[in-house]
C-alpha cells in the first residue's frame, strides 16, 4: 500500500531542509507526485536512513533512559490525551490494513473454490500456480521499511501543521502552542498579546483537532464557536495533522506599530569595535517584525545626563527568537556626548551606562528590507561592516522557513576584523551545503561581485552605511541585477 508524505515531513524524517529535497525531485533522484513523495520511493533514494540515526529515535530512547525522564517527557512528548489520540489514529490505520489482508484472504480462498470445480488437469495446474506464486509473494525479501517506521513515530511525536491559504507547514513538538512553534517555524501570523486575551491570534481549525494548554478568557461570538475558531496562544496540536486558516502577515504594512518595554539581558563586545546589545520583551508582549525590518530604541532621561536618547537600529535577530531582540551597535569614535540622540545613543551603551536588568522602550517596525514572499530564487546577501546586522537576521529567517535554494553571503569590510561574528558565518557554511560564505575588504568586493556569474538571477539583498551602498549598488546594477530583485538598506 503506497504510504504518501508530503514534502515537508520528508524532509523532517531525513533532517533535511525541504529545498534539498526539492532539488533532488528536481533532478530526477526522487519521483514525486502532486507535492508528495512516496515512503517507498524515500527509502531508495535516501538507502543509508537508518532509526539509530534518527534524532526522534534518540529523542524516544532519551525518553526511555534518562534519570530525569519526567522534565524531559513534559518538554518533548505531548499531553497523555493527544498521545493516545495519536496512537487511536494509528490503531485505526493498523486496523483498515487488517481488514485488507482479511479481504485477500477471502479472495484466495474463493479463487481456491473456483479452481476446485473446473475440469482435471486445468483445476490442478492453475492451483498449482497460485500456490506457486503465494509462495514467492511470501519468502521474498521485504524491503527496508525504515521511512515508514520513522513516520509513525513521528506522527505521534510531533504534529504536522499546514496553514490555509499560504501553504506554509511547522511541527509542534510535545505540548508547545501553535503560536509558539509557528514562530518557531519562521511563519508571522497575526497575534497580540501572546497569553489569551486580545484574540488576534485567532485561527480557524479546518481539520484535524487543537485543544487548550493555557486559560483563556476571551469570548469568542457564537458564529466563531461554530466554524471552529482557537487562539493560537493558547492552544496545542492534538492531532497527527492539523490543518489552519491563519492570518499572515507577508509584507511590512501587515504589521501595526508597536510600543513596548523591554529589558536589558546582556551587553557584549563583538571584536573591538561593535557591540552586541541582548533585549528581552515581556512574556505577554512580544514585538511582530519581518526580518531584516528596524526599531527605534529609547533610553529615558538620566541614563546620561539631559534628555531622552534614541537611536533606530536594524534588528539583528530572527523573528523566531522567541523573546529575544539583538542589536548590534557601533562604537562612536569619541566618547563624548554631541547632542546627536543616535551617536549619544551609542555612547551611552558603548560607555557601558547601560546595563542588563535596565529598561528600554522598543517601538517600530519600521522598513521595507524583508525577503520576498513567493520567490524561489537564490538568495544573494551584501554586508558591508555593520550591515551583517539585518543581513543576519534574513539569513536566520531564511534558514528556518528554507526560503531559497541557495544562499551566499559576501561580508566585506572596511577594516581589520570588520567580520566581527566569523565563526557564526564559518559555521552556517559548514553546517548548510548550499551556504556559502565570502569574507573580504571592501576593496575587493567589486571584483568579487563581477566575478559571480549567478547574481542576475538571485535576489540580492545589500546593507552597509550608507556611504558604501551606493557603490556597491551601482556595482550590482553593473553586473546585471534587475532593479526589482535589488533590495538595499543604507545605515
Ligand atoms: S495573542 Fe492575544 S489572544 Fe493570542
């Protein structure tokens, strides 16, 4: 019996991304039919996938044997009930495969009486036959079933949702809600408050069931009960499969502006020159940004002496991070207070006033630097000293939402050590086989660029102070970028 996956959990049996896989479809290495691949096809392509290798098999044994199995089974496995809604599901499909079997039993057993009353020598050769052949169907080598396994496993596991009507799919794991682990995911669905009260999380169960982790007082309208509306902050997966009609947002006006209050975590140095500035919102009140937008901070008067300081910044993180907001800020050339609430800004945080456990007031997004929805095309990234900052948090994006093909970044700088977060890049290079990472001095980026013969069809995303963009555009325009996939975001 064909066992059909869609490509997304392929791609979660392999521990693969789900472009990898789309590629190899692509190249004829995996036949696949209407989004799906086979179980069966899966293991002949992929013959080495093995359970020991699996990180769900681990994940169950760890399970199994760990001293502190109770904490580890509240934070991976799902609640006892949608387990053992899981495991019905699965008791179900076990029981239809019975009754087929019991069906063909039947068959050969009515194809035996038949034979029996044809005329002699026919009834005993055809019967013959059929023994012959039953034999064969029976001592033949079965196949490998190591996909199949796996999915079941992960089936109770981990669910799998899809969201209506952008296609987008994510996994819950354990008892996390569908807003968590769609955030997760890389996905921007509409939310507020994060803890069950404003309702802007709302989403319509299509198929498949949620059930409540969290209390909620909101009151939803008697037309919303009955279409199947759930907040998605406060709701798990309790089916296998799940799907949801969401709301996305997909481009920058899709999400309000925002204020809120967040709190220093750390301050850290990045190599000499730049500093890494850790936020954390509030539990209940995160900040909804596409990556690669910015946000304004504020410092309130007396941090340093005189009035308020703000400064507006890309963030350097992914919306994915959970509560966590990074900024990386430049330290001025002089230490001194101008007058100019940016540079003060930078001053104050370079001078070391400001302070993990300090206040300071977020408010944005702001901006039009994000990834395009639909393309499908390879990504190119153009940092230029401190334009890695929104340039790093396309790429986390890029890389949870396996939104292109191929991505390769081009960090050039101006100084010495300019790549103040190299491992990070080194690692993305060698973690991802389609990342690829090119560190250089500003001097030699043009050259570089004309060099790259796949850049008129990437979209090309380009950051740096202002100063250094301009160039660097015009050397992309130079070497046959389309205006349209030029995307640039001057500091
Ligand atoms: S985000 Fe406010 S109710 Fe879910």
């Amino acid at each position: 019996m064909t066992q059909w996956l869609t490509l997304s959990r392929a791609a979660h049996l392999l521990g693969i991304s789900r472009v990898s896989l789309q590629k190899r479809i692509r190249e004829g290495e995996l036949p696949s039919f209407d989004g799906m691949v086979d179980a069966e096809d899966l293991q002949r392509a992929w013959p080495q996938l093995d359970l020991d290798a699996s990180g769900s098999f681990e994940k169950t044994r760890a399970i199994r044997e760990d001293a502190f199995a109770k904490r580890l089974r509240e934070r991976v496995l799902p609640s006892q009930e949608a387990l053992a809604q899981r495991l019905f599901a699965q008791g179900q499909e076990l029981a239809e495969l019975q009754r087929t079997l019991t069906r063909y039993h039947r068959l050969v057993g009515d194809l035996r009486s038949r034979l029996a009353s044809l005329p002699q020598p026919l009834a005993a050769d055809l019967g013959h036959l059929l023994d012959e052949g039953l034999a064969r169907a029976i001592s033949a080598p079965a196949p490998r079933d190591d996909v199949r396994a796996l999915d079941a496993m992960l089936r109770v596991m981990s669910a799998h949702v899809t969201v209506k009507p952008s296609g987008h799919e994510f996994f819950v794991e354990g008892s996390e809600t569908l807003l968590k682990a769609a955030l997760r995911a890389g996905l921007a669905p509409n939310y507020g408050c994060g803890n069950g009260n404003c309702g802007l999380c709302k989403a319509r169960v299509v198929s498949g069931e949620a059930r409540p982790v969290a209390p909620s007082d909101y009151g939803f309208s008697e037309a919303e009960k009955a279409q199947n509306h759930i907040l998605m902050c406060t709701c798990t997966a309790h089916s296998s499969d799940l799907v949801l009609e969401v709301l996305e947002a997909g481009l920058p006006e899709d999400i309000p502006e925002q204020r809120i209050v967040t709190k220093v975590r750390a301050v850290d140095a990045l190599g000499e020159d730049m500093i890494r500035l850790h936020l954390q919102t509030p539990r209940s009140n995160r900040l909804r940004f596409l990556a690669g937008q910015r946000a304004t901070l504020g410092l309130s008067a007396g941090v340093a002496s005189g009035d308020d300081l703000h400064a507006e910044l890309p963030v350097a993180s992914c919306p994915c991070d959970d509560r966590n907001l990074i900024f990386h800020v430049r330290r001025p050339a002089s230490a001194d207070f101008h007058g100019d609430r940016a540079s003060d800004f930078a001053a104050c945080v370079s001078a070391g006033l400001v302070k993990p456990g300090m206040e300071v007031s977020v408010w944005g997004p702001w901006g039009r630097f994000v990834l395009e929805r639909e393309s499908t095309r390879p990504l190119t990234l153009v940092a230029i000293d401190e334009g890695f900052a929104p340039i790093n948090s396309l790429i986390e994006h890029a890389i949870a939402v396996d939104a292109a093909e191929s991505i390769t970044l081009y960090w050039a700088a101006t100084r010495p050590g300019g790549q103040y977060l190299p491992n990070q890049c080194r690692a993305w290079a060698s973690a991802l086989d389609e990342f690829h990472y090119r560190p250089l001095d500003l001097a030699g980026l043009p050259a570089a660029l004309a060099a790259d013969g796949a850049l008129a069809g990437s979209d090309v995303f380009l950051a740096g102070p202002a100063a250094l963009v301009a160039p660097a555009e015009a050397a992309l325009r130079a070497v046959g970028v389309p205006a349209a996939q030029l995307h640039t975001e001057p500091l």
